[in-house]
C-alpha cells in the first residue's frame, strides 16, 4: 500500500499540464452542476476515466455525461457510496460546495486520496492554448463580481483578451479550453474555492495579480470558525508576482498581504476612500487617483476619472467606488493606462440587483440590491441612503446580525422583515430600536412573500424614504437565488405601483459624502 500511495502521488505532481499523460487517471467529480460537469468534461476529453458522483441530475446532463464517457451514479451521498470505494480513485475533485466535512472527503483524507477543486485542476492545464493566459484573482466577502466584471472591462478596453470567470458563472476550466484562447483570466474566487488550493506544490497558483477586496464573518457554517474562512481567503496573496491589492479600511486584507508568500518583486498596493498616498489608489478632491503605477509617485498621481462622472453612469454609491479603485489597480498592474480605465467606466454598467433602482413613486425610490446576502454587503447598502425601509432576512448562516441593526438604527424609519430566521432579526430590532416599526412576513408561500412585504413597506414608507431590499442573508430558504428574490420584489413593487411609478431604467445611485 505505501509504495501505492507514493506512486499515485508521484503521479499527480506530474500532471503539470495540458499535454502531461491523464489518461486511465481514476478520479471522481463530486457534483454535477456547472462546475462539477466542466471538470468532467474536462478530465474526459483528457482521457481519464471519470466517476461523476451527485444526488440529483437533470436527463439533459445524464445524455451529456454519457456522450463524453463519464460514469454517473445518481447518490443520495448521505455516506460514502460503496462504488466510490470500489472505484478505488486516485483523486477526487470538490464542487465548490461540499463542505469539508461531507462523507466523501473525510473517507479521502482518511484514505489519503488527494483532493482538488476545479481551480487547481484549471491551474495544472492552463496551457491547452498556447501562451497561457495570465491569471488576476479577485476575492472578498463583498463585491468580487463587480470589481472582475470592471476589472475585464478595462482590460478588453486596452486590447487585451480577457475573460471574467470562475465564481462569477462561467466555471475557469471552459476559459481554459476556449480554443480562441486569452490573454488574461480575471478569476473571481469564493472562499470554498479557495478552501482546497495547496500553499505550495504543482498546485499552487502564480498569479500576476491579485485583490482581497473586504472581510467579514460569513459562510461560518461552511468554514466551522471565522478564522477558517479568513485563512482560506488569505490564499488569493500566495505567490503574486506584481501586486497584491488590498483595502486601506480593512486591516484584515493587509495583514494577509504581509502574511503571503509573494515572489520576489511583488508590491502592496493599497487603496480607499480617502486621500492616496505613494503605492496607493484612493480619491483627491473628487478625483480617483493612481499614485502607483508611476515613476514620480511620491509628488504626482494618475487622474482616473471623478466621483461626478460616476455619478453620471450610476456608479457613485461608496462600496462601488471602492470596487472600482480595486479593479483599477487590478488593471494598471498590468499595464492598462489610465485614459482607458476612464473609458472603460464610462460604458459600464453594474448587474442587476445591485443597488438596481426599480422604481419611484411619489417621492418614494424603490432599490432591489439581493445581491446583499451578508450583513456587510447589507451594510454598505445601507450606507448608501438617508432614509429606509428595510427589507431584511432570509437564511442568516450562522452570522451575528445583531451589529448591523445596531449601526443603522438611526437611518431607518421601518423595517420589514422575511425569511426562516427573523427570530433573530425581529430580536435585535428590539434590543436596538424598540421603538421601530416592525413587520413581519410570516407565509411560507415563495409566490406571496414580496407581494406582502412591498405592501407592508408601502405603507410605512414616506416621501424622501428608499425602500431597499438588502437581506443581509441568503436567499435559499424560501427563493432558487438572489436573482429570484430581487425579481420577485420588483415584479411586486411594480404590480403594486402599476401606473403611477417610474420606468426606473436610469439608475440612480447616491454620491459618496461630501
């Protein structure tokens, strides 16, 4: 057995490329969802013989599976399966979200039988096109999908051929073998990604660049402790070859970038709201500036664009200012210049049910931002607005909701509240503002939730309020995703308004504080 063991390891540390020998590799892909079928797909056409491994597939995915020559057990994996075992693999590959203490992997570790995730694998075959593409990760608690979508934008703005990915949809392991191939990747990492990438190793990712943009206590049921989820997102610094990207307002990112094991000539480049000083992003006297990536950066700074032409595109509110001085940094780490980062803003638009205004009526705006499934993502929609009803909740993950109320109190004039764990919403609430209006949405029924809490919002709200729906929790209790959530709110919101709202199609964003 231990001559077993240091032959298949031996032979995994091989497997470095594209064109290193995969074939007759025996390896099962736990899930079979986006992610799980593109590292089948992929180990398939590499010639590995491939178990995929998950509760339930859909018949379209079952006959595709077929045609490419992956096995599929159909599995309620509530414990190992014994064709797991009598498959005897020599590797196994984690959808994103298996928890580290599922059935299968313990019996991996246990069995010590190596474990990768679709990243790593993406890593060791990059090369299937020739040159490979540079990698820029991009990670955080809050805002990674914004800050690769502006982060590409401006990189294709310079000519360059880039593909935001990873997390953010499209799984890297298509990017890779896209036959036109790219010329950067933007990779946006969730931290169960980033949970199974080796520190060192064939394994270990080089990136050219890098961003933690923000930490916050989430996905603590996934991770078992804050300090679990911290750690694995501390791994996006981990050999950065040009620069590590951090938040001047968030000590926790720079102390990763001190931590990390960067190679030789890889700087810090801080950025923030607030005034930049040399090797730092931040904002002078309404300007975003560069006073990076230039030779006299201790006198002078690159002008990137002003907080009025943001204001302009929709793109003012604080947290996405903030996204864009990363993304920015992001791009001139690779040599965008700054009269295309300005460009490049000016066409841009954020994604739906971000901060996404829906309506007004009445002197009353409605903003869908779902995408707020955290309490810091929460926050900084908060932020963002004088006077709200809040919609709130949904399925918490184990997160302290108790600080967000307390910080906000003073902004909001009601508060609708949803989802499985209002308990403890509804608790805080009094704990913090007793004397806050209180409504609770207590159907079960996906199809009557919005309809009952844009009705009970509507009648607390006044002019010159916002109605924002930023849950501060995910959405799977009682919706399919964020995205459903927020289309439901502004489905109710215009049934409810009918014909006295807005279009709501120009985006209205708040500035950031004088």
């Amino acid at each position: 057995m231990a001559r077993q063991l240091m032959t298949d390891a031996s032979r995994l540390d091989g497997l470095t490329s594209w064109r290193s020998d995969w074939s007759g590799l025996r390896t099962v892909v736990l899930g079979a969802g986006v992610t799980g079928f593109a590292a089948a797909d992929t180990l398939a056409e590499l010639g590995a013989e491939v178990l995929v491994v998950a509760p339930a597939v859909d018949d379209d995915r079952v006959r595709v599976l077929e045609v490419i020559g992956a096995r599929l057990l159909q599995h309620p994996l509530d414990a190992v399966p014994a064709e797991v075992v009598a498959f005897d693999p020599e590797l196994v590959i984690a959808s994103p979200g298996f928890h580290p203490d599922h059935p299968v992997l313990e019996w991996a570790a246990a069995e010590r039988v190596a474990v990768w995730g679709d990243i790593e694998l993406a890593w060791r075959v990059r090369d299937k096109v020739e040159p490979a593409a540079e990698w820029i990760l991009v990670t955080g608690t809050n805002g990674k999908t914004t800050t690769t979508q502006l982060t590409a934008t401006m990189l294709a703005a310079h000519g360059l051929r880039a593909a935001p990915c990873g997390n953010i949809g499209v799984p890297v392991l298509d990017a890779v073998r896209d036959p036109g191939g790219f010329d950067v990747l933007v990779v946006e990492l969730s931290s169960y990604q980033l949970h199974h990438l080796p520190l060192d190793g064939p394994g270990a990712l080089h990136p050219v660049s890098s961003v933690c943009l923000n930490i916050a206590d989430d996905h603590l049921d996934w991770h078992g402790s804050a300090e679990a989820y911290r750690a694995a997102k501390a791994k996006v610094y981990e050999h950065v070859r040009v620069a590590c990207v951090y938040n001047k307002s968030d000590a926790a990112t720079e102390q990763m970038v001190r931590d990390a094991e960067v190679e030789e000539g890889a700087r810090a480049i801080g950025f923030d709201l607030g005034v930049p000083g040399p090797s730092d992003f931040g904002i002078a006297e309404g300007v975003l500036c560069d006073r990076a990536f230039l030779d006299d950066r201790r006198n002078t700074a690159l002008e990137l664009t002003t907080l009025d032409e943001l204001a302009q595109a929709g793109l003012a509110a604080p947290h996405v200012v903030a996204n864009i001085l990363a993304a920015a940094a992001l791009a001139r780490s690779v040599g965008v210049p700054p009269a295309t980062v300005h460009d490049a803003l000016a066409t841009f638009r954020l994604d739906a049910h971000r901060i996404e205004r829906v309506a007004a009526a009445d002197g009353i705006a409605w903003v869908d931002d779902s995408k707020a499934t955290n309490p810091h993502a929460a926050q900084a929609s908060l932020a963002a607005y004088p006077s709200v009803v809040w919609i709130v909740g949904g399925l918490l993950k184990g997160v302290d909701i108790d600080a967000l109320v307390a910080g906000h109190v003073d902004r909001l004039r009601a508060a609708v509240v949803i989802g499985v764990d209002r308990a403890a919403l509804v608790a805080a609430f009094a704990r913090h503002a007793p004397g806050l209006e209180v409504v609770e949405v207590d159907t079960a029924d996906t199809g009557d939730v919005m309809r009952r809490a844009v009705e009970s919002a509507a009648g607390l709200a006044r002019a010159g309020d916002t109605v924002l729906l930023a849950p501060a929790a995910a959405s799977m209790d009682q919706f399919t995703d964020y995205a459903d959530r927020g289309r439901r709110f502004a489905g109710a919101v215009r049934e409810y308004l009918g014909g006295e709202a807005d279009d709501g199609s120009a985006p209205r964003t708040p500035g950031l504080p004088g």
